[in-house]
C-alpha cells in the first residue's frame, strides 16, 4: 500500500496573481524533492487563513496572512505552522498549541539582512541622504550648505531587544568608530563589549535608536510621547521590528516639530497600508514598505530553513526552532502525527 501524501498548503502571497512563484527561491525545491510531499497552493489571498483553506492540511508554509483560532475551527489534520521570518505576532499561539499545532519560525536566518540594512539607514539618516538627493533633482544645488551630515564615528548606538539581529547590527557597526553601545533588554544579564541600561537611560544617551524587539503585549507601545521625549534633538529612530511597537501619532508629531533629528520605518500599524501614511509629508523620514532588509541571500535563507523544517517533521524529526514545543505533549497532537507518519 503506498504511503499517504503529506499536504503542505502554501499561502497565497508567495505567489502573483497568475499562481508564479514571486520570488527566486523560498524553499520550494525542498519540498518537492520529498516524493511524499504534497504542495498546495491556496488560490485566494486573505488577510486571514480560513478554515477550509487548511481543512485538509498537515502543514501551512505561510508568510504574512494572520493565523487566528477561527482559522483553526475545521483542523482535524493540521500539526506544523512553519512561518516565513522570526516574527510571530500574526499567529495566535495559545490558539495553535490547543488545538495540537505546533508553530516554527526561521530564528537567525535574518539577522544578518536586517542589520546590514539598519546600518545603511543609520549611514542615510547622518548623511541627510533623502534630502541631497532631492536638492539635486530639483536643481537646489546652492542649499546643499543647509544639510551638513553627521559621522557615525564619535556617535552612541542604542539597541532596544539583544537578540540576534541587535548583535549583528553591533557587530557591523564596530569599525566606525562609535561608542561603546548600548542596549535595553530585561531578558539579558550581560554581553560583552554592550552596556546594559534602562530604557530610559538609552532614550537620553543614545544617537541612534534601533529597534530589534517583537511585538508582545509588554511591548506594544513601548515608544510614545513620553519616551520620544526623553530622546535628544539630534537624535533617530529607527524601526525594523514592528509598527505597533511605536505609537505612530507620537512619532509623526516628534518629527514634524523637529523634537528629534529623524526616523527610518519599515514596519507600520495596519500593514499593508493602503493609502500614504501621514509619516510621507515629511522630509526627515526614511521609509520602507515591512521590505528594507528584502534580500535574495534572505529569502534563501528563511526559505530553506523554514522548508527543511517541514521536511523533518514530515518524517518524524522535530524541527529546530518551535515557538510552542509544549504541544509536543499534547495528546490531540500526539494522535494526529502518529497517524500522519503512519
């Protein structure tokens, strides 16, 4: 008797409006060098997964739709969430592990991506990148004396979140010559070479402010008006982690009164934004659509990490970064992989 197919469904923002793959490669050659895998590609792009999108499912490979309990109803077969990137808040994990989901992520497979692009726009902001260039497209040649730059050497980087991305930031800024950085993260005890303050110690000292920590519930709004307050006038934001994490109106009104130097966002409340944001009317802002660290070297990375992930399940084997490992005693889960590996 041959064996059952392991379906894998895919969500539909991996592919264009004619079912291509839109990018190079995410893992895919992967999952169809295992005879027993079955790839489905959901036909219908939803803000939300629904139920009888994964009815059948034993995986969902999935990059940004949300993944909420409601989308979970009809899973009698689903076991593994393998999620494109290290960020999880689009997912409802307590939802995923009772119902006997187990939810992965790709950990490290962005970090260098992410931190090479925090650089650049620590390197854009100091150097008023956006508006000399605008100066030379509108032939303003004669202000150019008016956006006189700010070296990165002499200067203090302040990280909020020492995970992987925030370390590899440091790593690559280390040859500027900028002081000793520092980082607020009350999950970490000490890292050498980092000195570890409040957040309000990093807000008041720090030139540039990165921010590298998820979107938790302790998180969200970590940043509003009385935080952009403590920040020095010459001072920028910069955020690649989550839009939530920063309260928008704060931001844009801190910037539109010069209350600090400027800022660089990649992530925003309510992506994808589908109208220009109010940040677009100012000239010290940088801005990215969630896409600023968007590399082939990334997406081959957290492709296939993510995809090999599937592949181990798929016989037996547990994946390397699980967010919910817990589910692993779960007994509706138990039953479901025995039967799927059966």
């Amino acid at each position: 008797m041959s064996r059952s197919k392991f379906i894998v469904a895919i969500t539909a923002d991996f592919f264009d409006k004619e079912g291509w793959p839109r990018f190079q490669d995410v893992g895919f050659s992967l999952l169809d060098s295992q005879p027993h895998l079955e790839r489905r590609a959901l036909r219908e792009e939803r803000p939300e997964v629904g139920p009888d999108q994964i009815r059948e499912a034993q995986a969902l490979y999935m990059m940004s739709s949300q993944l909420t309990k409601q989308s979970l109803a009809e899973t009698g077969n689903l076991l593994l969430v393998a999620r494109f990137g290290v960020g999880y808040d689009a997912v409802d994990i307590p939802a995923c592990t009772e119902a006997g989901v187990l939810v992965t992520i790709t950990k490290n497979a962005v970090d260098y991506s992410v931190a090479e692009a925090t650089l650049g726009w620590m390197l854009a902001l100091g150097h008023n990148l956006r508006m000399k260039d605008h100066l030379v497209r509108a032939a303003q040649w004669d202000e150019r004396a008016k956006y006189m730059g700010r070296e990165l050497r002499g200067r203090t980087l302040g990280v909020v979140g020492l995970g992987g991305i925030a370390r590899k930031t440091l790593e690559l800024t280390r040859s500027f010559g900028m002081n000793e950085p520092l980082a607020f993260d009350p999950f970490v005890s000490a890292v050498e070479g980092v000195r570890l303050v409040t957040l309000e110690e990093l807000l008041r000292q720090a030139d540039f402010v990165s921010l590298h920590c998820p979107l938790t519930e302790k998180t969200r709004g970590l940043i509003g008006a009385r935080e952009l307050a403590f920040m020095k006038p010459e001072a920028y934001l910069i955020n690649t982690a989550r839009g939530g994490i920063v309260d928008e109106e704060a931001l844009f009104h801190a910037l539109r009164d010069r209350r600090i130097a400027g800022a660089a966002i990649d992530c925003f409340v309510g992506e994808p934004l589908t109208a220009p944001p109010r940040f677009a009317e100012l000239d010290n802002v940088l801005l990215a659509p969630h896409a600023i660290a968007w590399t082939e070297e990334q997406f081959r990375s957290i492709g296939r990490m993510a995809c090999q992930g599937i592949v181990d399940f798929s016989l037996g084997r547990r994946p390397q970064t699980p967010v919910n490992p817990e589910v692993y005693d779960h007994p509706g889960f138990q039953a479901k992989w025995r039967r799927a590996l059966a």
